[in-house]
C-alpha cells in the first residue's frame, strides 16, 4: 500500500491542527462558498466522504473545492496543494499553450511589467480568442473566474506598457471588461454586467477604440433589451451609432438590428423590418471582408443575422417567416455553439407552437432541452414556456419537454 501524496497529507494535518472534524471541515467549505456555489454543494454527508477521500489521496479535489479549501484554511492553494500557478491563468485549449522561451517571456513580463512587448500582448490577444470559443461550447459559468484573474495579469502588464503597445493594451482591458460583462448577464448577475460594460466602454474610450466603444454600448442594448425593456434597448443601440464612419460596416449591422429587435417588442413592424433590411445589407456587405472586423465579431455572419432577424418576427407574429429564418440560420451553426443552439432552436420551438405544429415544436424543444439546461438558463426558461403553450394547444402536448428538463438537469 502506497503512502498518500503529500498534498493529501497536508489536507489531514491543517484539519487536525485546528481541531476539526470532518464535519467541521465540511461545515468550513460550505460556509465559505458563495451564495450560487453553496446551492450546487453536496448534502453535508457527502461533504464528509469526499474529505476523507481526498485525505487518502484517492482522489485530488478540483479547482472548485482547492479554492474552497484554500479559504477555509487561509493558505494559498498552491502551498496548500504543492502547485504552482502559471504566470497568466488560462482555460484555453492547448493550441495557445506558450512554448517554453514565451512562457519565460511572459514570466518576465508579470514579474517586471515595463518588460512587456508585443510578442506577448499576441499571445494574450489569442488566448482571450480562445476563450470566447470556448465559452460558447460550456458557457460562460466555468470560465468566468479564469477570466476574471487573467484580466488582473493585464492589468498589471498595461501599467507598464508604453506608447502604441500601451494603446493595445488599454483596448485589450476593455475587450476583457466586455466579456466577463457578457459571461455575467449570461449567468444572471445584471448589475455586474452593467458595471463591467460602462468599465469597457471607459476602456475603449481611452484607447480610442470606436468600433468597441460602440459594441459596449450596443451589448448594453441587449441587456435592456433580455430584461424587457424595449425603449432603453432602441436608445442604446442608437447611442452605438453615433461612432459610425470610424466604425466597421459589422459593428454598425450589428447596432442596426438590435435597435430592429427593440422596435419590434414595441410593435413598431414597419420601422423594424427597415432597421433589419438595413443591418442585412450592412452585414453582407461586412462579411466580403472579415479581416476588417474585430476580433470579437468572429460569430457574426448571414447566418447568425438570420436567426436575429427570425426573432424579430416571432415577435412580430410572423410564425411562418420566423420560422424559415431560424431553421436557416440554424442550419449554419456549428455544433460546437451549444449556447447559441440551444437558445435559438428554443426561439424556433416557439415559432413552431405559434404556428400550431406540436409535433414540431416538442421535438425541437425536446432536443435542444440537454444544452439549455447545461449551458443556456435563458433558453432553459423559455422551454417551460414552451411547455407550457403546447399545453394549451393540445393536452400532454408539453409532457415530454417537461420530461427532457428535469432529466438533464
């Protein structure tokens, strides 16, 4: 029998030290959790179990329970479990992973911030690319404390940036700052996304980033618009637009169909479909030359403003001309966007019940059910109304749809 390793041991003895059970310790993660994580916890007894696991070595626990551990003990998770951070914390896949000569590179540049250049700020640049991809595959939940830490390496290694390299690295901040507001309206927490997309939009203002400024703006839009609130949505987005000639034609098609979408909760038809006739032309025109785009407009394309345009008319009452936009959109989507898959195949499920066909609609519903529960909360939401219409439409209609959520969940 082999001795346990030595970070199992150390889990034992801080335990004993401080004169704790394995139900004190238990008590101690759960009390230091937040009020989100301490929700998804396991009972107390099951606590107990895997702390005695863990003390045997059998298993390692992961990066949830080391941060837990490391808070109820006081010890940073690295003496505590023998680790050593990298330099710049990252989920991305391997493809990203520095080579030794840039990881010593970007050693040097956190440890000494002024040594920061330009190979490095590449490396940062691509790794957020990642990420974003990544985020739309497991949503943005798991990866939002990873990113978070990130942008406080950036940070640090902007104060010490100079000159055009210092520009880059304030318009990177922001970029940063945009997506951990997009990972936090994602997961509900709207006043944290509201705070971080007025810290982009400040970012983007003084690296003299329009075409960021006016995403910031226009992403704000989209939060009025996920809470119900059609007017603020339409100024937001037309906020956006005052950058335009110093933007680009798929940050201003962009603008111009989510002022579409607030116009059209407001019953505004006409003026809608002309805002979307417009962000159409915008976006195909965009798309001859994607090199000119940002990097964060990489999802933007025909087949993305297809599914926003079916929205629109689901929204406007048009089940018949919603659900030809959604399907084609849908039909362009990759399947490694299961957000996005499991949103939009929501909104067609829903085209399909106002359109009368049950049958449709619960297959849809059922299907796309495992991602929304997984990585959609939104879509999750909309599937129980769903249900709830098939219900209407004809009785036990929605039964399955019911099934597939609390199977998955």
């Amino acid at each position: 029998m082999t001795d346990p390793p030595s970070w199992a041991v150390r889990l034992r003895a801080e335990r004993r030290n401080r004169l704790w059970s394995s139900k004190d310790m238990a008590a101690r993660l759960r009390e230091v959790a937040d009020d989100r994580t301490r929700e998804r916890l396991p009972t107390a007894e099951s606590l107990r179990r895997m702390i005695r696991s863990w003390e045997a070595g059998e298993h390692r626990p992961g990066e949830l329970y080391a941060e837990l551990y490391s808070r109820a003990l006081g010890i940073d998770a690295g003496d505590l479990f023998g680790t050593s951070p990298p330099p710049v914390p990252t989920a991305a896949p391997a493809t990203v992973a520095p080579d030794p000569e840039l990881y010593e590179r970007i050693t040097a540049a956190v440890d000494q911030p002024q040594r920061v250049d330009a190979v490095t700020v590449e490396w940062l640049e691509r790794c957020l690319a990642e990420h974003r991809r990544v985020e739309d595959t497991v949503g943005g939940r798991p990866l939002l404390p990873v990113v978070r830490a990130q942008l406080d390496t950036v940070a640090t290694l902007a104060r010490g940036a100079s000159g055009a390299l210092a520009d880059r690295m304030v318009a990177m901040l922001g970029q940063y700052a945009q997506f951990i507001a997009w990972m936090c309206q994602d997961s509900g927490d709207h006043a944290a996304a509201l705070a971080w997309y007025d810290r982009s939009h400040g970012w983007a203002l003084e690296a003299g980033d329009a075409s960021l400024a006016s995403t910031t703006l226009n992403m704000r839009a989209h939060l009025a618009w996920s809470l119900g609130d059609a007017p603020r949505c339409v100024r937001l987005a037309e906020a956006s637009r005052w950058h335009d000639g110093r933007t680009t034609l798929g940050v201003q098609g962009m603008a111009a169909q989510m002022a579409a979408r607030g116009h059209a909760e407001m019953g505004e038809a006409n003026l809608a479909r002309r805002l979307l006739e417009e962000a159409e032309e915008l976006i195909r025109t965009a798309a001859e030359h994607p090199e000119d785009e940002p990097p964060w407009m990489y999802f933007y394309g025909d087949g993305w403003f297809d599914m926003q345009r079916g929205m629109a008319e689901l929204v406007l009452g048009d089940a018949g001309r919603a659900v030809a936009f959604l399907e084609r959109g849908l039909a362009t989507l990759p399947d490694s966007y299961r957000r996005d898959r499991a949103w939009f195949g929501t909104c067609l499920a829903r085209a399909y019940a106002v359109a009368g066909n049950v049958e449709a609609a619960e297959a849809i519903a059922v299907a796309v059910a495992p991602d929304a529960v997984a990585v959609n909360r939104f879509a999750r939401q909309d599937l129980r109304k769903v249900a709830k219409a098939l219900r209407a439409i004809r009785p036990r209609s929605g039964q399955a749809v019911e099934e597939a959520l609390h199977a998955t969940a």
